[in-house]
C-alpha cells in the first residue's frame, strides 16, 4: 500500500533545527494494522501526518499505491486524501459548530456524494459506532468515548483505504479506549489498512506489526502472532 | 455542501453574539447612511438627464469680462431681446424659448362669490415660450402648449390644478398671476419627478409677460438674471457654430462692449453644478461622497480586524476539514459565503432602515434642495456593486488567512497571532480607520466654525426683529399707495421704525450693478458699482453707521448718494471724508456724495464687500423695512397684514423676518453641514464600534500574558499601559497623515468663501485630543476588565 524511503523531516526554528525524521524507511501492506511506537518527541506524529499527506518531507520518497506523490501540490494531495484515508486523533477534531451527524456527514460532502447516499452512509455507520441516537447532539453534549466513537465514524464513513489514528485512545478510560481498539481491529478485518500511534503496549497488542522509533528512526520491529 | 457553509456560519455567528453583533450593526448603519450618501449623490448627478434632448440642450448665459483683469462676472440671464436677436441671425436653431423666471410670487382664484383665493408659491415659475417644450419633455394631461404662442395664457402641473381647483379638468378656467394678470389655462401637465432644475409649476405664456411687467426694458442694455433663454440644438447648427459665431453677433449688437461681453452655450449637463451660474457646490457633493466611501471603507476595516482575530478560534475547524480532504479554494469559498452572508443579512437591515432615513432625510432637507430618492435598475445595480465591493474588501483577505493555515498546525492550536495575517496587517487598518476618524473631525470641526463664523459675523448692519415687507412688483411703485400704508403700519403700537427700500435688508440676493461715472472723469470707470434705493430712515433702522458725512435728505427722486467705504477705497480716497461733495452720475443725473457708511455685507459672505452707492428712488422700492419692539410678533404681522391688503387688495402679503432670511441664505450650506457632520459621526461611531471589538479580542488573547506578567508583580497600570501604549501609536501615526491631507482638503473647501476662518493649530489640537479621548473610552473598558481580571483564573485555562 505504501512504501517510504529514506524520508528526512527536519524542523527549522530560528535558532536551532530539529531532525524529526532521519532517513527513515517503512513499507506497509494492504490490510495490514501496524503499531507505532516510541518515546515522546522520536517523530511518531510527524511520520504519521507525512503518511496522511498532512505535511511535507524535506528529502525521500513516498509511493502511495505505487505512485510517487513525495512532490504533489496541495491541491493533489487534499484531493488523494479524501478519497482514500481516514483520521482519528487524540483529541478528536470534532467541529464543535456541527451535530454528530453532520460531522460524519462532512467527508462525504467534500467527495460530492449525493444526498440519499450520504443518509445511508452516515446512519450505517453511525449505527455500527453506536452513537445513532446521539445524531443530533454537538460534540460537547457527548462524553469522551462517544466523541471519539463518532471521530472514528467520521474516519471511516467514506470507506478509506488507510486509517491513519494518532493515539486514538490517549484521552480515553480504559473501557472507552478498549471500545475503539475493537472498532479499529473490526475494520481491519474488514480489510482496511490501519496504521496507529501509541503509548500503550496494550493497544499495541491489537497489532499485527509494532514499528518502534528512536531520533527519528526505525530501530525495532515486532511481528505479532 | 451550500448548506452545510451556511449551518456552520450561522452557528459561528450565534456562538460569537457580539462580534456577530458589532459586524451587523456596523456593516447595516454604514450601508443604510452609504446607501442614502449615494442616492442623494445620484440625485444630484442624474438632474435634466431624463429629457431625450439632454445631450443638445443648452442655456445661453452671459459672462462679462473683468475690464481690471479681476474676475469674471457671470450671470443665468440675458437681455431681453437676445432670444428674438438669435433667432433672426441663426434660424438654424433647433428650438429656442426665452424664460422669465417667477419667485415669490402668488396665484389667485377667482370664486363664485368675488373674492379671490390666494395660494403663495413657494416653488418656481417661468413665463416660457411654446418652444419650451419641444426642448424639454412634458406629459400632458389635458390640453398641451400650442396655445401659450398668446398672450394670458397659461399651463400648470397637476399637483397644482389640484391646489386650485380640486380637478384638472381646468382646462379654460382663469388664475391671476400675482393678483393682477390674468391668464387662460390651456395646458395641465403631469409632475415630474423633481430631479430637475427646471421645475416650474406655473408656466405663462411668454407672451404675457409685457402686460405682467407693464413695461420691458427691450434693449441689449441691460441683463436680468431672471430673463434667460434655452435652446435645443441640431447638426444644422452646432455649438461650435455658436461659438464661431458669437463674437460677431455682439459686435452687431453691443458694438461698445464687445469685447467685454460673451454669451455662452452652456450646456445642460453643466447647468446644475455650474456655481459661477447659481448652481449647487460640486464639491460639497464631492465630500459626501467621499464620506459615503469612508462609511464604507471602515465598515469593511472592522470587519477585516474581526474576522482575522477570530480566525484563531476557527484554526481547528480549519485543520478537521483539510484532514478530511478540503482543499484550499473550498475553505476560501467557505468564508466568502460566511462573510457574503453577514454582508447580506446587513443589507436586508439597511434596506429597512434605508426607508427609514429616507423619510427622516426628506422632512429634514426639505427646503434646502429637492431631493428624491427613486429606486430603479441602475440603483438594484448599485447596491450589487457596493455589496460585491465590501464582500470581496472585507472577505478576501481574512479568507485567505483562513484557507492559507496549516492543517497539522492548526490542529494543534498552534496558530499565532503572527500567523494570522501578522498584527502589522490589522495595526496599519487600524490606523487607516483612526486616520479616517481624524479627517472627518477635522473636517467637521472647520465645517462647523466656517458655520457659525457666517451665523456670528457682524454683518456691518442689525438684523433682529426687523421684518420686511414685499410691495406689489410693478415699473413703477405707487407713491401715494405706499405712504398711506406707511401711515398705517405707523399707527401700530409696536411698530418702532419703517423704511422703504428697493431690495428689503442691506444683504439680498437681489443685486443691481451699473457703470459708474465719477467727479468730471470724461469716461466710465472700468468696474461697475452697486446701487441701492433706499430711503432716508433705512440706515438708521439697519444701524448702518456713517464715517463721513451725513445721511441721506428725504426725498422721492434722486437727490443725492451715500456711498461706502470700499467706493471710496476703488476710488482711491484713503480718507474716505476727502469724497464728501465729489459727484457721480446716477441714472443720467449729477449729484453730490454726502455720506460715507461703514462697510457692510450687502452679498452672501462667500463674496467681498463690492463698492455701493445708495440714493433716494420712491418709484423704486419694492420693500418696506419694519423695525418691531420685542412683543408679540404674531399680533403685529397680523395688524400689518390687514393695513396691507387694505392699500393692496390685489397684492399678496409676503413677509419675512431678516434674521431668518439671511439665515436661509446659508441653508444650503448648512444643510450640507449637518449632513457632512451626521454621516462623519456615523463613520466615527462605526470605527468605535471595530476598535472595541478588537480590544476585546486583544484583552482575550492577552489573558494569559496579563496573568503572567501579574503573577511577576505587575500593576494595573502597567497592564493598562500595555494596550494604551500600542494604540497611541496608532493614533499618533495615523494624525501624520490624516492631519496634512484633511489641511490640504478643507484648505480648499474654505476657498470657496470669501469671507473664512483660517485653520488653527486648535483645530488639529482637538481633532487628536477627541481621537485619543474616543479611543480611550473605547479601548478603557474593555482594558480594565482584562486587568482586573483574576490571574489564577486566567491561567488555568491553559
Ligand atoms: N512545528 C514544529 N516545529 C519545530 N519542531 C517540531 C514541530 N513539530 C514537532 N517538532 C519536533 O519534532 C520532533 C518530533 O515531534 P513529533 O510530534 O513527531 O513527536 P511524537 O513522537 O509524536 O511525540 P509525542 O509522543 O509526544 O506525541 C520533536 O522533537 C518536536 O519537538
Ligand atoms: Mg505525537
């Protein structure tokens, strides 16, 4: 599904540069659930928003289902995106303005899908999250596992390719986190790619692959059984 | 995705109440006063365009060049004979009617059991040709104009058929001109709307007008300003053909003055900005509009500043829908919409209050001009472009900010005020608006002055409870008429002075100059001087005070002159005594200059104090002059009344008090001031109204700052310096440039008054003391509170 080559990201402040990613190289298969792992500041979330074309590397190669995009436009990108991954972050992004509903609703009116189908979409995903009798609620009247029930609704409701979760239970208790890891694993078995950051060796267990990083780079990985 | 833009700007704008708040309010009260500004401005540049000959109309005026090399002399009229002259010579003229113009003049009924009704015109008239109307577009109702080639007869509007008659099945019926000439009505034509300067309700034929006046001076000699003549024009004959041809016609006609006399084709597009001609002030239109476009400028500003400082709490939303795949021309497009929809919903506001103000406008400016406001497609296209103008200014710009915000940054929160177009971006606005603000104060300020300046100037003569009295308009005034009212309006108890005079208070509109000989010089002088019939009590009533000499003997012919100070000073009399008992030429007689008066302002103050002479000329008064001790006015008028319409049955009882009359001279003036200093205010206002919300937002994005610098031991004062620091700056930038440039316009605005202040250093001292003292109210409020605020409250926020 995607392949990344000696990838370098490095941040530049006035006075001091950061390297956040390193020559760093991946490969991910279609259908697979990888893990990312690592100490604070190793460059997870940035290798995490350069694989969901959020950001840019400086240097390296990205192929996307065997295109190079390491050079598309913003334009290209946004456009790639939305057609074929999903987001889930930790602290859910919901947009406080708009219902449940219509936040789900969103991905689908940015691929300009009727009206009939996006009720049809929107409802059997709500359904399938559990939150379909919290559709006309905004996000603030809902607790934490609801909203973060309803980002990852929101991740999927286009039926990405990629889902992309950047420690998608860090706010969570451990129930409410365990209820999203299990969505997670249900829609890799349904056979999308998803690919995790996290803290927790726990979640990292729902896994078939752990990635570990150091100073921006791959230093570990674990095949799980 | 319409729809969703549109739920989401709603619910942005319910959340942020007061900003939602300060940008309607804003964007609605400079719309509704741009919109007014606009259609009044529209009024005034669309006068006359509505007649299909409009593009070939002219008016001939007269220019007399200055024999001194000084200014020009211009006047709406011209001789009498002129339109007959120009129709013999140039039979290729399209159409050529003269007009004589009819002010202050009344129409009276008769009725069934004798006595006539009378109705007192307050608009104009015209004897006019039939011609007339083949130059200008009239809709008839009965009848038409074919009939006005004769004489007594007469064409009115519908509105005043209706007056008269109640019908305007008025075809046939007599009205009497004045009281005293009688004319046939043979036209009735439907009202126009009022956006002309040719608005005559009552038009006599042309024909009548030897019968009206008794007499007419038929010569080249002399020129009225109300005798005036209109043409249309064709291919056959041109204004170029006019212009090639002009000289020579007058050398046939004023073969002596040649070269000192023009009458030009002015055409109708000029007519009513024409200001050497009577027409109205362009530049005080000028500046309305500008103020229109300031409104608007510092709506849109606000708007900009308040948008770009709330971008910061929509970054997220920003961030999830690039995540979820926007691209940045949606997002763009997005706050277009969101900004499209406040920009519309004011409309709809302004729309409404719109009505509103143009009511209050009419009631309020009446008088001062005609003024009709009327909607029409080219209005529709107005709004469309004034509305596209503030979406795009006010939209655009924060909208790109917007679209242009990282995602991943912007989910992070991490979007600065840096980010956010820079503070430098909202600071220059700000100061824009400030430099604005200061221009119209200090544009107000020397409107204001220049104001009261004409209301307080000592105007050489006594103005107060003095009431002048209109005499029948006749060649030559009824002597013994005219004392038996005097002996009348004498009796009445309160009744202190009486004077006759030609034209009522020393400073009129009604002006007669003449050449001058003076002492044994064996030709003219090369200016022309003021004459004035007056009577001997007229300086005493006026408290016009002598400096040489003495007062005029009583008399009914000419006897003697008085002159002024700047008659003796043209004439080169330093001491204006040495003139005493030189002699001058007066209507074809010697006589002896006794007195010299001290210079009064016979002219609006927007003129100099012409060179004046005054004689005694009975059969040449039309005014009585009556001083009143102070009591009841309306008890007098009415005894007055009486006395008068007993001597002048068939005359009309016009009066006026000669404060209010020289009051209403500056009307337009003021009218325009008030205007100016109303919509400034307005401007002003709005700018408080963006200042306020954009301290607020400051005070917002400041808590945390304020909190720290607080826990390390700041003061309230010290914060407070924070915010009164960055918008003295402000202030004081935008006073460099607001303060030469308002200089530079009123400088040029004060040139068209004679008489003027000169602008001070106060003026500029106060325009930046009321800025600073607007801004610090503004700003104060919402600066203390962020002061005040609880630190350990503000930052546990973050
Ligand atoms: N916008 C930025 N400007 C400068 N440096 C940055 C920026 N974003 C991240 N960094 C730096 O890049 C490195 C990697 O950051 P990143 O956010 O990817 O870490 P992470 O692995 O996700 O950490 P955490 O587990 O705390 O979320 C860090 O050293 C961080 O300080
Ligand atoms: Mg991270």
């Amino acid at each position: 599904m995607l392949k990344i080559t000696d990838l370098e990201k490095i941040y530049r402040t006035e006075d001091i540069e950061t390297v956040a990613l390193n020559k760093l190289s991946l490969e991910v298969k279609k259908g697979e659930f990888v893990a990312i792992m690592g100490p604070s500041g190793c460059g997870k979330s940035t290798l995490l928003n350069i694989i969901g074309m959020l950001d840019d590397a400086e240097k390296g190669s990205f192929m996307f289902n065997g295109e190079e995009i390491i050079h598309f436009n913003e334009r290209r990108r946004a456009d790639l995106r939305k057609r074929n991954i999903g987001f889930v972050f930790q602290s859910f992004n919901l947009i406080d303005e708009l219902t449940v509903y219509e936040n789900v609703e969103l991905p689908l009116l940015y691929l300009g899908v009727d009206a009939a189908e996006r009720k049809q979409k929107v409802e059997a995903v709500l359904e399938k999250v559990q939150i379909m009798h919290r559709r006309n609620h905004f996000p603030q009247q809902l607790s934490g596992g609801q909203q973060q029930r309803c980002a990852v609704a929101r991740a999927v409701v286009n039926t990405p390719k990629l889902i992309l979760a950047d420690e998608p239970t860090g706010n969570l208790d451990s129930t409410n986190g365990n209820e999203v890891m299990q969505l997670l694993t249900e829609l890799n078995e349904a056979g999308t790619t998803v690919i995790m950051v996290t803290h927790s060796e726990h979640d990292a267990r729902f896994a078939h692959r752990i990635i570990r990083l150091l100073d921006g780079k791959v230093v570990m990985e674990n095949i799980l059984g | 995705m319409l729809t969703n833009y549109i739920k989401i700007a709603f619910r942005n704008l319910l959340r942020n109440k007061s900003y939602a708040f300060i940008n309607i309010a804003g964007l609605s009260l400079g719309l509704t006063c741009a919109m007014l500004i606009f259609a009044l401005v529209r009024y005034h540049f669309s006068i006359d365009k509505h007649h299909s000959k409009y593009e070939n109309t002219y008016r001939i005026v007269s220019e007399f060049v200055s024999r001194e090399g000084g200014e020009n002399f211009h006047s709406p009229g011209v001789p009498y004979p002129l339109g007959k002259a120009v129709l013999t010579d140039f039979p290729n003229i399209e159409n050529l009617s003269m007009t004589e113009l009819a002010e202050d003049y009344f129409e009276a009924i008769p009725s069934a059991n004798g006595e006539d009704k009378k109705f007192k015109e307050t608009g104009e008239g015209a004897f006019v040709e039939p011609s007339f109307f083949k130059i200008f577009d009239y809709e008839w109702i009965q009848g038409g104009f074919e009939e006005l080639k004769n004489p007594n007869t007469v064409v009115i509007s519908e509105k005043n058929a209706l007056k008269y008659f109640s019908t305007t099945d008025v075809i046939g019926k007599i009205i009497k001109h004045d009281g005293r000439l009688n004319l046939k009505i043979v036209g009735v034509f439907k009202d126009y709307k009022d956006n002309t300067d040719f608005a005559y309700e009552v038009m006599p034929s042309y024909a009548s007008l030897k019968e009206y006046y008794g007499s007419i001076n038929d010569n080249f000699g002399s020129t009225n300003s109300s005798t005036r003549c209109v043409v249309s024009l064709n291919e056959k004959f041109t204004k170029a053909n006019w212009d090639k041809l002009m000289p020579a016609f007058v050398k046939k006609y004023r073969p002596d003055e040649a070269k000192y006399i023009h009458y030009v084709m002015q055409p109708l597009k000029e007519i009513h900005f024409s200001e050497d001609y009577g027409g109205i002030n362009k530049n005080l239109i000028l500046s309305l509009f500008a103020i229109g476009i300031f409104l608007i400028i510092t709506a849109s500003i606000n708007f900009v500043n308040l948008a770009t400082a709330q971008a910061l709490k929509r970054s997220k939303e920003v961030g999830v829908r690039k995540v979820l795949g926007s691209s940045k021309a949606q997002l763009f497009w997005q706050f277009m919409a969101e900004t499209a929809m406040i920009t519309i919903t004011s409309l709809l506001i302004s729309i409404v209050l719109f009505q509103f103000g143009e009511k209050i406008a009419r009631e309020y400016l009446d008088g001062a001009f005609r003024f009709t406001f009327y909607f029409d497609a080219s209005v529709i296209l107005y709004v469309v472009l004034i509305i596209l103008a503030v979406i795009v200014l006010s939209g655009a710009y924060p909208a790109l900010v917007l679209a242009g915000f990282q995602p991943v940054m912007a989910l992070k929160g991490k979007i600065s005020t840096q980010q956010v177009g820079g503070f430098s971006v909202r600071r220059s606005l700000v100061v824009v608006q400030f430099a604005i603000s200061q221009m119209l104060i200090i544009g107000m300020a020397v409107v204001t002055s220049q104001l009261s300046y004409f209301q307080n100037k000592d105007l050489g003569f006594k103005k107060e409870s003095i009431l002048t009295i209109s005499l029948p308009f006749m060649s030559k005034q009824d002597v013994v008429k005219m004392n038996t009212f005097k002996n009348l309006a004498s009796a009445v108890p309160d009744v202190e002075k009486i004077s006759f005079s030609m034209s009522g208070p020393p400073q009129s509109g009604w002006v007669n100059s003449t050449s001058l000989r003076f002492d044994n010089r064996g030709e003219d002088e090369k200016w022309s001087t003021h004459v004035k019939s007056i009577d001997a009590n007229y300086l005493d009533l006026y408290g016009i005070k002598l400096v040489a000499g003495r007062n005029l003997y009583p008399s009914d012919s000419i006897r003697e002159v008085v002159v002024n100070e700047a008659f003796a000073k043209k004439l080169n009399f330093k001491d204006p005594a040495k003139i005493i008992g030189k002699k001058i030429e007066a209507r074809g007689r010697k006589v002896e200059i006794v007195g010299v008066v001290k210079d009064f302002h016979q002219q609006s103050l927007s003129q100099t104090i012409e060179p004046l002479y005054m004689t005694t000329l009975a059969t040449n008064y039309y005014s009585v002059n009556v001083k009143l001790r102070s009591a009841n006015f309306q008890k007098v008028i009415k005894t007055l009344e009486k006395s008068f319409n007993q001597v002048y049955p068939e005359s009309y009882f016009n009066h006026q008090f000669v404060d209010e009359a020289i009051q209403a001279a500056y009307q337009e003036e003021e009218t325009m001031g008030k205007l100016i200093n109303f919509f400034a205010l307005v401007a002003i206002l709005i700018g408080c109204l963006g200042l306020y919300g954009l301290v607020s937002f400051m005070a917002a994005q400041k808590t945390k700052e304020i909190g720290i610098r607080k826990v390390l031991g700041a003061s309230i004062g010290n914060i407070l310096m924070m915010f009164g620091k960055e918008f003295a700056q402000l202030i004081i930038i935008a006073f460099v440039i607001a303060a030469p440039a308002a200089w530079w316009i009123m400088n040029a605005w004060l040139q068209n008054y004679e008489y003027r202040i000169s602008i001070g250093a106060g003026i500029f001292l106060l325009s930046i003391a009321t800025t600073i003292l607007i801004a610090s109210i503004t700003v104060g409020y919402r600066s203390v509170r962020a002061s005040l605020a609880n630190p350990v409250k503000s930052l546990r926020t973050e």
